[in-house]
C-alpha cells in the first residue's frame, strides 16, 4: 500500500468520524458547564425576562456567567449593573454560547503513517501510544426548543474542537531492518514521542490528527531509521477538565 493509499484512507476515515461528530444524537449533552461564556447580545435580549432594566444595550458579543441547574438556566452579563437572568430552559427558543478554554486531554494514537525513510517503504504502524495534550479549546453549546401543538422538547447539543500540543510515551518495533542491519534481533523499543495536533470533540468522544515524532532512548537510537522523523497519526481523547 503507497503513502497515497494511506493517506486516502485516513481521509475518508476523519471524514467519516466528522460526519458523525455532527450529528445532533451525538452531539446532545445534558449539563452546561458552569463557566463564562460569549453569547450575543441580540439573542440575550430575546430571553424570557431580558426586557427593560435587565435589558443590556448594542448587539455585539457580551460575556455572561452561566449557571444551569436541572431545568433553570442563570445567566449574569460579566459586566454592567444587571441582575442575574433566571431563564426556564424550556423556554429559550435558541440560544449559542460559546467557551474558550485551556484543554488538558490524555490521548492515545491508534495508528500512525510513517513516510518512507532510507529507502524504507511506508508503513501503516499500529503500536501502543498515550500522550497528554494540552492546548487551546472553543466549545460551542446551542440550547433549542422545538414546540409541536402543547408539546415542547428542549435539547441541548455541543460540540468543541481545539489545537495544541502532546507529550508521550510508546513502544516501537525495533529490528535488523530498521536499524541499518546493525542489529541481529528484535524488541519492541521504548520511545518518546512529542508533537502539535487537532482535536474535535462531540461531547461522546474525541476525534484528530496528530503531526508527531518518535524518539527511541535505547542504545539503538543512532541507527534507528525513524529517529526524530515525522509521522502522521489519527488520535482519540480523553477530556481532563
């Protein structure tokens, strides 16, 4: 299989995970974290009970501490005299917030595609890898009502994606023909590994790419061929925080 076959499939394989990731049942989630949060201020004033002196003035972004408590959402604008906003969540016909965060994640590279090196062919390598990830992180919450005859259903869906970077530890395959033959014998390699990636998130689990490098801390490490060289990995997450 040619590097181009890998990366075709790798393709249609993140495309296929993104495509799920957007669908609303994954999406669904049912706690808002507490937090502050950028909403609009349009869609603020359009709250049950924004009207008048809880009103606030322009249409520009805001930033409000929220808090949601089973059914009761409390909005507080983070600036300004206004008083706490207690919406019932079954009231808010649709409402976007938007988080930005520090992200700390524990990560795991299933597979990863190493280009060829010293006349090496590609190689599609699924060895043992877990890294921590930190990085910046942009959640994304809409709270919608949906309301046939007297029936209503409020759902809340998020998603969140983020880039940052990842330290980690692996095991590599380590033989004669990785090493330029200065070897008789094969092992499995402890390696240390490090690089930047992207992660999405659908609230279920977490999704992305990896752009990393492995680096062997045995006595082989001068001949082995993929020492420091660039891979390409797809990666799952774990959320910290």
């Amino acid at each position: 299989m040619t590097l181009n076959k890998h990366h075709y499939y790798l393709g249609k394989f993140c495309l296929l995970a993104m495509l799920l990731a957007s669908c609303k049942a994954i999406n669904l989630t049912e706690q808002l974290p507490t937090d502050t949060y950028t909403v609009s201020a349009a869609q603020y004033n359009r709250l049950p009970g924004a009207a008048g002196s809880n009103a606030v003035e322009g249409t520009g972004k805001m930033s409000v501490d929220v808090l949601q408590d089973d059914s009761l959402l409390v909005l507080t604008p983070a600036s300004g005299n206004q008083q706490p906003l207690r919406v019932n969540l079954a009231a808010v016909n649709r409402l976007k917030l938007k988080r930005v965060t520090f992200d700390l994640d524990v990560l795991t590279v299933p597979f990863k595609i190493r280009p060829s090196v010293a006349g090496f062919p590609e190689q599609l390598n699924a060895n043992f890898d877990a890294a921590m990830y930190f990085g910046r992180r942009v959640d994304r919450f809409t709270i919608e009502t949906t309301r046939r005859g007297r029936t209503s259903k409020t759902r809340l869906r998020g998603t969140g994606y983020g880039y940052g970077g990842f330290l980690g530890v692996g095991s590599e395959a380590v033989n004669p023909y990785v090493t330029r033959n200065r070897i008789d014998y094969e092992y499995d390699g402890f390696v240390l590994n490090g690089g930047v990636a992207g992660i999405y998130d659908a609230k279920r689990f977490n999704l992305g790419l990896a752009l990393g490098a492995d680096f062997l801390v045995d006595r082989n490490r001068h001949d082995w061929i993929y020492q420091g060289k660039p891979w390409i990995g797809v990666l799952f997450g774990i959320n910290l925080n």
